[in-house]
C-alpha cells in the first residue's frame, strides 16, 4: 500500500465550528506532516512528526491543533477559523526526517477546506 | 521563507514537444526533489537527485543539478497532454528536520 489518504476531501465550516481533518499511511513511514496550500501557490509546511512526535510548527496559529494518535494516523482540528484559512489542506508522509537517504514524501490528495 | 524559485512561471507547448523547468536555491542541501501536481489535488513525487549527482534520467525525465551555480532543471521530453500540470522543485536543506522549500512552481500546458 503506497497511499496517504485523506479525510474528508471537501469541508465547508462557519467560524464556530469545531471539525477535524484526518490523514492515514500503512507504509511504515514514521515522519508525517500537514501543509496548507493557496491557490496557484507551493504548499506550505504547518508541522512535522517524527516518531509520533510533533517537530516542527511553522508558528502555525493555535486554531490549528494536530494530533498524532499512532504512527500511521494523524489528525489537524480545527477550530475558531477564520475565511483566510480557506485553502487545500495536504498531508504527507516520508520513510523519516532526517539522514542523507531518500526521504521523498508522499501525499495525500488533500481536503479543500472553506471557512463562510 | 521559500528558498526555491523556478523559471518559467507558466509554459505552453505542443504535444511532443520538450519541455524544461529550472529551478534554483540559496543554501546548502542533501537532495533536491521534483514533484507534480495535477489541479487541485495532491502532489506526485517524481525524481530525487542527490547533492553528490549531476545527472538523473527516470523514463522521461531528465533531472540535472548544478550545486556550484545552486540550479536544478527539469527536462520532460516528447510532452503528452497528460503531462499537463504544476512542477515544483523542493529542497531538502542540510537542517536533517524533514522540511522542503517549495518554489513557487512552473505550469505547464500541453496541447493536443
């Protein structure tokens, strides 16, 4: 199994909602991470976990709360966001972050997320 | 910040035709990566090219790397329409983290 599935692929959501976005890998990968991406723009890296544990958060706003349940699973909820986060969401996963090897990442389709 | 910038913005060819996408970066790395996307959905990993090769074909793809002149192109060769889509190079700095620079991409068009 090659793919990183995403969860749900469309999410319309108001300001006060609380809803979660879900992300799945049976590849072994044991390095996840979750992007956000504007149109006609490269994505953007919100965080990174390795091991289960979060690495790194690009100083992504507290509205966005990731959560790593097992290596194969990882969440993103929302809550309290704004139009602007409107965007395509994408995760991903690679074998791991760090060595010289090959640590090409592999991507969801990602959830088109719109903030009314 | 985004490390990456690539040339052309946007390129439009007849089927069969080559096309080549340049890429180029600011600091020291451990790979550099191609990726495409088709609109709107997720992106493909296509060909990695390390900082100690110069050269890299995958069917075809030809990928170079110049890490004197911090460059990189892309070279896809007898287009299809299929092929339409957004390329993006992405670095693999010396930092071990996992992160990728993006650049901002090339589109490309193929016509039939």
């Amino acid at each position: 199994d090659t793919e990183v599935t995403q969860t749900p692929k469309h999410l319309v959501m108001g300001m006060t909602n609380k809803k979660s976005l879900k992300c799945e890998q049976h590849m072994g990968h044991r390095a996840m991470y979750w992007y956000k991406q504007k149109a006609k723009k490269p994505p953007e890296l919100m965080f990174v976990y390795s091991y289960e544990k979060l690495s790194i958060n690009e100083s992504v706003p507290s509205r966005f709360s990731p959560e790593c349940p097992n290596s194969s699973l990882l969440n993103l909820h929302l809550h309290a966001l704004q139009p602007e986060d409107s965007a395509l969401y994408l995760c991903a996963s690679s074998q791991r972050t760090s060595g010289r090897g090959r640590n090409e990442q592999f991507f969801g389709p990602g959830t088109r997320l719109t903030v009314l | 910040s985004q490390q990456g910038e690539e040339d052309p913005q946007a390129l439009s060819i007849q089927e069969g035709e080559n096309a080549t996408m340049n890429c180029s970066y600011k600091t020291s790395i451990n790979n550099l990566q191609w990726y495409r996307q088709n609109s709107g959905r997720g992106l493909v990993h296509l060909i990695l090219i390390r900082s100690n090769e110069r050269e890299k074909h995958s069917g075809r793809l030809r990928v170079t790397l110049d890490t004197s002149k911090k460059s990189s192109s892309l070279l896809i060769t007898a287009s299809r329409a299929a092929d339409t889509a957004s390329y993006f190079c992405a670095t693999d700095a010396l930092s071990n983290t996992g992160k990728l620079i993006f650049g901002q991409g090339t589109t490309l068009q193929v016509k039939p």
